[in-house]
C-alpha cells in the first residue's frame, strides 16, 4: 500500500510503500525522547521523495553514523537515515498524512542504552 507523509509546512513529501498494518518502535534516545520520533523503519527503495528533499538538513550526533534530516523551513524531522537500519529509512508517523496507516505493534526500544539493546536485539536473531 502507498502512504503519503511531509513536514509541517509542507515543503518536503515524499511517499512510501508499507503494509496497512505497521509496526511502530517508541525511542526513549535522548532525541527522539525530545522530539516524540515515531519509528516507522521502511527498506530505502520503498521510499520516494515528491519535494523538497533539497530542503532537508542533515544534523549528526555522537557516533555520526544516523543521519537525521529536519525541514530547513519548519523544523520538522520527517524522516532519517538510522544507525541501527543503515539500509532503510525512519518515517515519523507522526508525519505520515491520511488514515492510510494503522499501527499493528507498538515497540518499546531504550535508547538510551542503544550500544546494549542493539546487542540483546542481534543475540535474539
């Protein structure tokens, strides 16, 4: 099923394919605690960008390796590249437009001991 999403004001689109039904990881890392990020982990070829991709700007923290993408006009993360899913896309929810989406699972991840998590997540494969 395709989706649509955007930032606030509008300027950056983009759309998506994912099931109705999709599972949804709750951060507590200190920015997506701050911010209230929504993780809607998509394969990177199953997104498209409509607009404004040229209006995103990049912010990168701690290791460097997640690449967090904000509106350069209203602020807004609407997506970005994660450290824990390099090959694949982060969509905030929150900025998914439409009732095309519903939430199958909510999944609870502690960011804030991302280096453990990511190695309990990996042992469990």
């Amino acid at each position: 099923m395709r989706h649509k999403a955007e930032c606030h004001c509008g300027a950056v689109r983009f759309e998506f394919d994912a099931p109705e039904k999709i599972d949804v990881t709750d951060c507590n890392c200190s920015i997506c605690g701050m911010t209230g990020y929504a993780h809607v982990f998509i394969p990177k070829d199953d997104l498209r960008f409509l607009s404004g991709e040229d209006q995103l700007t990049e912010y990168r923290f701690n290791t460097g390796q997640a690449v967090h993408m904000f509106c350069k006009i209203c602020g807004i993360k609407p997506l970005y590249r994660p450290r824990s899913h390099p090959d694949a896309w982060s969509v905030n929810l929150r900025c998914v437009t439409g009732d095309t989406l519903s939430v199958a699972n909510r999944i609870a991840f502690d960011g804030s001991d991302w280096e453990g998590n990511i190695a309990s997540l990996r042992e469990k494969k």
